[in-house]
C-alpha cells in the first residue's frame, strides 16, 4: 500500500471519528490492479485518536462475513469478556470472488 494511501484511509478514519460513526467505506484506487477497490472499516466504539489499536484483516467483505467479525470483535472486547483488545477491523470487498480467492 503506498503513502497516499495510507493518508487517506487514516484521513476517514480521523474524519468519521470526530462524527462518531463506526463503520464507513473508502475506496482506493490500485495502479497495479488498474481498478478502484472499496475497503470497509469498523472502529471501536468509544475509538480515540490518542491510543494505538491492533488492526485485523479479512477478506469477502462484501459477505455478512464483515458485519459478523465485527460484532464479534465489538462482543469480545467488552469489560465483562475482556477475551481481545478493542481494534480497528479492515476488510477487503472482491468484485470476482471465485477468481480473486480461489488459490
């Protein structure tokens, strides 16, 4: 991923915490892939621009498979389970999934 990448993405992120919102959508432009990618990001809760959390990835985020992580991950870190650290959860969408994920 390069650096005007990145700056966007923690651009959204910094834009949609001050709204309160926990998840949104960015699209990216690949030059490499010649195509425009949509990438879903799920904040924390009570997210804050001044604490480091741990990012996780997944794939098929255009399946019920990045609402469910997401609810797991909201579910897990709670003070009464306390199992995982609050994190940001990005996942990637396909347009060919069977192309794009098939080994």
């Amino acid at each position: 991923m390069n650096r005007i990448t990145v700056i966007i993405i923690l651009t959204c992120i910094q834009i949609y915490s001050v709204f309160g919102q926990s998840d949104f959508d960015v699209n990216i432009n690949s030059k490499a892939l010649e195509d425009e990618w949509k990438i879903k990001i799920h904040l924390p809760q009570d997210y804050s621009e001044d604490k480091f959390y741990p990012v996780i990835y997944i794939t098929d985020a255009n399946s019920d498979n990045f609402e469910i992580a997401s609810n797991y991950i909201d579910m897990l870190s709670l003070p009464d389970y306390d199992v995982i650290p609050k994190c940001i959860l990005v996942g990637i969408t396909q347009k060919q999934r069977l192309i794009e994920l098939d080994p």
